[in-house]
C-alpha cells in the first residue's frame, strides 16, 4: 500500500527543487534587461528586512513624539516604498515562479504563506489570511526566534469575477503596510491589475531553454527508472509543451505509466494527452489549406479550435509544401507564415501579448488565402518533423565518433564537425578500402561509421 | 603505432622544425625557449593557418618532458556542457557555513572561466619548468567575460603564462592586448609550401608540376590542411597530378550541398531543398544565420547578372533579419527558398 502511495504523488511536486543553487534559473528580464533572478530575489528580501527594521525604529520615535503633542501637530509615520515591499515574477505557467519562491524561501530559511487561484480571494479572506501576517510582528514572534516570512500572492491574473471583488485592492494595501516582503506572480498581463502592477517591480520569467529541460527530464527519466521512453518522444513532449516544465513533468509520468514498446504508440499518447489530438490537428489543417477563402473563415476556424497555437503553426509549416504546390502562391503563403513567426518571436521575447492577433492572422489566414486554386483531394498530413532544438546540439553517435577524432587530432568540436568531417565524407567516399583504412585507423562502430556517409 | 591513412594527421608538423615557413617567428620562439621566460602572448591570423599548430607545438618545447602536467588547450567558442554549467554555479556558492565575509555570497566570475580555466591556473607548477601555458583559442570568443579573465591573468600570471589565439584582433579588448606580446602569423609563404607538397608528393609517389602547386597554394588560401586534403582526394585517380585533376577534386570541397540547395530552388523544387537545407542545418549544426552566410558565398560565385545577384543578396538579408526575432528558423529558411523560386521562375 504504501508503495503505491508514494508512486502517485504527482512528480512536479516530487521533483520541485528545494534550492535556487541547485535548481537551473530562468533568464529573468528587469526593464527588458537581463538580470540575474536569484541575486535579484535574494537582494529584494535582504533590503526589505534592513529597510523595515530602520522604518519601525524611526516610527517607534514618531509615535513616542505624537504622543507627546496635539494631533494637529503630529507626524505621519513613514513607510516602505512600494516597490521594495514587492514584486511580480511574470511569464507563462510551469516554467518554475512559484518553485523559485520556495526555493529561496527555503535557502533563506523562511516560511511561505501563499494564496493561489484555488483560493477564493475577496478583500475579507485576502485579509483574513495576510494582513494578519502581514502587520503582526508581535512579541511572540522576537522571543521565540520563529522563522521569518515570505508572502506568495500566486497567479494573481487569476483573480477576477465578482467573486474575487476587491481583491486587487486588498493586496494594494497589503503591500502598503506589510510587515514582510511579497512576491507575487502572474501569467498573463491583465489591464485591471495595472496599478497593482505599477507600484512595483516587475520581472519577466522566461521558459527554461530547451537543453536544460532536457537535462531535467533526463534526470527524472534517470530517477524513476523510466525504459520505455525514446529521445524522440522526449523532443515532441517538450516541443509540445513549448516551454511548459509543468506540462512535461506531467506528460513523461502519464507516459512512463501508458506506453508501449511500439514507438507510434508513444507517439500517439504524447498527442492524445493533449485535448488536440491528431485526428484533430489533421482535419483542422486540411480544412486550412482546402476549404478556407476568407480571413473571417480562417479566424473561425482557429477560435473554435483547441489546438494548441504554439505548435499549431508548425504544422502549417510542415504542410504547406503539400497543399500549396504553385511556386508563387507557395511564396506569398510562405511570406505572411515568416512574418508571423517574426511576430511570434516578438510575442514571446518581450511578453507583448496586444501582438496575438496578427500572428493568428497571418499564420492561418495569411496562408490560406495565398492559394487562389485550392488543392483538392485527399493530401497526407505529416507531423512536424523537424525541431530547432535537436539540431543544435550532437547526438549521441556525433559524439562519440567526434571523441574518437580528437583522440587521434587535436581540433576543436566545430572544426571537427564543420571541417573534418566533411573531408572525411570526400575521402571516404573514394573507395571501400578508404573507409575501411579511415574506421579501423579511428575505430569506428557500425553508427559512427553510417555518420561518414 | 599505425601511420595515419589520413595525410593531414600524416604529415602534421612534431616540432617547431617540422613547421613550413614562418621563420621569423619560429626563430623568436626559439630564443623565447632558451630564455625559460615569456610574457603572455597573442597570436594572431586568419583561419586555419596553422597557428594552434605552431603555439602547441611551442609550448610542448618549452615545457619538455613536463609537457602532459603543465599544458592545456581550452576553446573559447565552445559551449559549456550543462554539467559544466551546474558545476560553475555550485562552485560559485559559498556556502553559509563557511566563515567569512563571503559566507552565503556568490561570486559572479563567468562560467566559462570558473570551469574551464580556474581549475588549472591555480594549480602549482609539476616538474622543473618556469610556469605552466594554458592556450586559449578563438579568445575573441570570450566576448564581455574578457574582463574577466583579464584579472586572472594578473593574480595566475606568474604561475601560469597564457597563449591566447584569435582571427580577429578587434575583438580582443585593449587591456589584454596591451598584456600581451603580439604574434603576427603570416601565410606560409610559396616557396615553403612548395617544398612541403614535394616532400609528400615524394613520399607518396607522386608526380605535380610546379605550376600546379601554384594553383593549389591559390586554392587552399594557405590552409595546408585544405591543401593537403586536395592532394590526398586527388591521388586517389592516379599518381600525376595535373591541372584537371587538381581541379575536378577541387570541386569536391566546395560545400554541393550548399550550391544543390540552390539550384533546387532555383528548379522550383521546393520539398526537396527544404529537405536538403534541413539536412545541412543538422549535418553541420549551422544556425539560420551560418546557414545564410553560406548561402550567400555561393551566390557570390554563380554565374547571374548583377541585378539578380543583387535581389538574391537582399533576399538573404531579409530572411537573416526576421530569423533574429523569429522563433522557428526552419519556417525562415523555407520562406527563403520559396521566394527563391519564385524570383527564378521569372527571371
Ligand atoms: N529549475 C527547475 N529545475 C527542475 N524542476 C523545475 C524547475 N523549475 C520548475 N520545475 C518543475 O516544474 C514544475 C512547475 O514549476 P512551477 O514553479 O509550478 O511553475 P509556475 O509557477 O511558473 O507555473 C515544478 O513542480 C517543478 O517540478
Ligand atoms: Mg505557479
């Protein structure tokens, strides 16, 4: 019983890191400038206790002073600047904010009192829940030494409806008086929150890159002792999840349980754990390309949709040579999909979602609408094939057989790749006894021996 | 051992004797030798002339048989593996439960040199030699972390004297110029070339005329390990080496899937030159960007009217410049191809 327990808690909380030294950081963004997340968060707790401890202590004078003169006469109390009560860690789910917060809190040594969206916020459970911790530095706390706090005000886009009425206010006021330093975070930016956003600091999170979630999920592959996972699927989950830590965690422990020996399989429950399956992804990208001539007809057709943008158009790329065989019309389709990835890059460089629309617009529509003599018939649809990411880095035989190189020539990895390497192909290619002299002399195996083909 | 079938490897220089040409500065390494001292130094020269050649081969001199323990290479373009990075920012963490003003602190020095430099300069001197030598290729690479490794080369340099190695001595920021003694690596120059092909060509039984040496030396643009290869490829039809042979195997470095990749273009056939450029954008790990420049090369050398390579130039140039913000190069290299086409179709 108790094995099957500890199988089931879900992996993203198994595996959230407990330290920022250990954890990998995402770039984080200050005024568009690159900053370094964890010396910024460490530094904002550091100032805030050194700059509250001062502020209660000119206070304390100016209470003792107001007491002795008339209230006409009385001084206001000083506070914290705003924005060094708080701060927004902001940028799409599951690339690691919150388990940022717990991190640091732990490296700190402190204890987190959060409310996320689960919890319903109006201003009386907001206060309920934080003014108290908030304000209270009460005498208990000095004697018994307890942990200092940290307040996560989690997903705060999240709060909105009547429901949550006065909420945003609420935490305005919060973070006027408080007592310990705020953190709060949000994926999306939403005009309501404006002035919430204004009174503080504002730091963009961006998705881990591509190799380090790769080294992540290598590490949990590794932990769980995980066979029947193939490198290829491991490139579509995270190519799927575009950026999503969280949704990769949670595919690989679905897939760990549910695949099988048979690759398509797997391949086929990567998709199938997301709401746009294939069959889905394939009728819609047909329809795109066969039956779509208007603009309005093409943004119907994405709204309804639930597939997922940030994959979808790369399927448009990887299909537009199938459906749209007209050099010119390929061209113009080809012209709009380029400049919407422009946008895209845009979108997710600098958070500049007001740009959504136009990128909709070009990727769908724009496409479609280039081809004047649409293609009919039935047109195989083929998954995206090709990753940015993958071809960056070397696979394992590349490696291996670029080790074998420098052990018998000193150059450097690109020299070897990019110099070496093609001559080889030339010399190898002369004649079988050349590549037999060239293997033997650098003792290839059979795989690193296709690489000289 | 088993000789080398592949003649670059073959007839790598083993010492500084061994090296074609270059006198004027084999000769001052060679007193540097006999003086046991040196300051650190910069070398200097285009790509692929032999300059890691000639400073490894100075510091295996220098140091003798303490060769192994004190020398090492690192290349300043390579990325550090996630390993190395981890490595870098857990050896940067003092922890907390060290005493000190630095206890819980983090020290910033870049990664790069955290990992692949520390460790060794700080390391003490084995064996009888003055200073160990770290050789640093493709310095430039080092970008703004130059600062960086210019401090370690004050508070190391007694212990360890740095060979630093660029192409490009505008990248290299002036205080470290300015450290350094300047070595300009020249081209090898004819006549030691010819004699180096000679005494291959004796080697391998083969016949070239002095004539076409000139034209291999013109090909390689001094790269002897190009030219080498050339001659190796071309022996294998025959042992005369003439003008056509020379230039048909030639023809054979060029990059043809680069000049295939347009010329599928240019046919309208579109499938396949995405295929061929996906190819190549794996094959050589080239980014957008590489993959543009080399794009451009051969339009540089085909055969078109101005006009045509001028609205081919500025096509790359559009394609480079949205692939800076874009996300997806392959949609941006397609999109190149695709109006390739197009423009060919009308020209
Ligand atoms: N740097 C990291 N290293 C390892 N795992 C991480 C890292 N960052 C996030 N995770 C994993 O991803 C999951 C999602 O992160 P989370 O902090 O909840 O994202 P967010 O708050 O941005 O939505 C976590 O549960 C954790 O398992
Ligand atoms: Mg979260």
């Amino acid at each position: 019983m108790a094995q099957k327990n500890k199988m089931e808690i879900p992996w993203v909380e198994k595996y959230r890191p407990v330290s920022l030294e250990e954890m990998a950081l995402p770039t984080a963004k200050l005024n568009r400038q690159k900053v370094d997340l964890a010396d910024e968060l460490k530094n904002f707790i550091k100032s805030f206790f050194k700059e509250i401890k001062t502020i209660n202590e000119k206070n304390k004078k100016i209470k003792a002073y107001n007491r002795t003169v008339s209230e006409k006469k009385q001084k206001e109390e000083k506070k914290l600047p705003t924005e060094k009560a708080a701060v927004l860690l902001e940028g799409q789910p599951g690339i690691g904010k919150t388990s940022i917060v717990y991190a640091l809190a732990n490296d700190l040594n402190m204890e987190v009192v959060e409310t996320n969206a689960s919890d319903t916020r109006t201003r009386d459970t907001l206060e309920a829940k934080l003014k108290e911790t908030s304000k209270s530095r009460g005498i208990m706390d000095f004697i018994t030494e307890s942990k200092k706090k940290l307040i996560l005000i989690d997903e705060v886009d999240g709060i909105y409806g009547t429901k949550d009425r006065g909420a945003v206010p609420a935490i305005m006021d919060i973070i006027k008086d408080t007592q310990f330093p705020i953190i709060l975070c949000a994926n999306d930016y939403k005009s309501n929150l404006s002035s919430l956003y204004n009174m503080i600091k504002r730091y963009e999170v961006h998705p881990l890159s591509n190799q380090e979630v790769v080294k992540i999920t290598e590490s949990i592959i590794k932990k769980e002792d995980i066979k029947n996972i193939k490198k290829e699927d491991i490139e579509l989950i995270i190519e799927k999840n575009a950026g999503d830590l969280r949704g990769v965690i949670n595919d690989l422990q679905a897939i760990s349980h549910g695949a099988k020996k048979d690759d398509k399989d797997t391949q086929d429950l990567i998709y199938s754990l997301h709401r746009d399956t294939t069959e889905e992804i394939f009728g819609l990208i047909r329809d795109l390309f066969q039956k779509v001539g208007t603009l309005n007809e093409a943004r119907s057709l994405t709204n309804k949709s639930d597939v997922d943008y940030n994959f979808l158009y790369k399927w448009v790329n990887e299909n537009l040579p199938t459906f749209i065989n007209q050099t010119d019309e390929r061209a113009e389709a080809y012209e709009n999909l380029s400049i919407a990835d422009k946008i895209f890059g845009r979108i997710r460089n600098n958070m500049e979602w007001s740009l959504l629309p136009y990128f909709f617009d070009l990727f769908a529509g724009g496409v479609a609408i280039a081809s004047k003599n649409k293609s009919s018939g039935f047109r195989r649809v083929s998954f995206p094939r090709y990753s940015s990411s993958a071809s960056y880095s070397l696979n394992n035989a590349e490696k291996a057989l670029i080790k074998k190189i420098r052990k018998q020539y000193s150059i450097s990895q690109m020299e070897a790749l990019r110099d070496f390497l093609p001559f080889l192909r030339i010399l190898t290619n002369i004649s079988r006894r050349k590549l037999k002299e060239v293997t033997d002399f650098l003792d290839l195996n059979t795989k690193e021996k296709n690489l000289l083909k | 051992m088993n000789e080398s079938p592949i003649w670059r490897i073959k007839y790598l220089p083993k010492s500084l004797d061994e090296i074609s040409g270059r006198e004027n500065i084999r000769n001052r390494l060679r007193e540097i030798i006999q003086n046991r001292n040196f300051p650190h130094l910069l070398f200097i020269g285009s790509e692929g002339i032999g300059k890691t050649t000639l400073a490894r081969l100075f510091a295996k001199e220098f140091l003798g048989r303490y060769y192994d323990a004190n020398f090492k290479l690192v290349h300043a373009d390579v990325p550090l593996t996630s390993e190395e990075r981890s490595q870098a920012r857990s050896d940067a963490y003092v922890s907390t439960s060290k005493i000190g003003s630095m206890a819980g602190k983090r020290i910033t020095t870049p990664a790069f040199i955290q990992v692949k430099i520390k460790p060794f300069v700080q390391l003490k001197v084995l064996g009888d030699v003055p200073f160990k030598i770290l050789i640093v290729k493709n310095f430039d690479a080092l970008g703004s972390n130059q600062q960086g490794f210019r401090r370690l080369m004050e508070i190391y340099g007694s212990n360890c004297r740095m060979i630093l190695i660029t192409t490009k001595i505008s990248g290299i920021i002036d205080p470290i110029v300015s450290r350094c003694q300047l070595f300009l690596v020249p081209q090898v120059d004819f006549k030691s070339f010819s004699n180096l092909i000679h005494k291959i060509a004796d080697e391998e039984s083969l016949k070239i005329k002095d004539k076409v040496i000139e034209v291999l030396y013109k090909i390689s643009k001094g790269k002897l390990s190009r030219a080498i290869d050339i001659l190796q490829v071309s022996s294998s039809q025959g042992n005369t080496i003439d003008m056509n042979t020379l230039y048909e195997n030639t023809r054979k470095f060029e990059n043809e899937l680069v000049r295939s990749l347009i010329l599928l273009s240019f046919k309208g056939k579109f499938s396949k030159a995405r295929e061929q450029a996906r190819k190549i954008v794996s094959d050589y790990k080239f980014s957008s960007h590489e993959l543009f420049t080399e794009l451009l090369k051969v339009i540089n050398k085909l055969p078109l009217s101005i006009y045509a390579r001028i609205k081919l130039i500025d096509m790359i140039a559009d394609a480079d410049f949205r692939a800076i913000d874009g996300r997806d190069d392959d949609i941006q290299i397609s999109t190149l191809l695709a109006k390739i086409s197009k423009y060919a179709e009308c020209m």
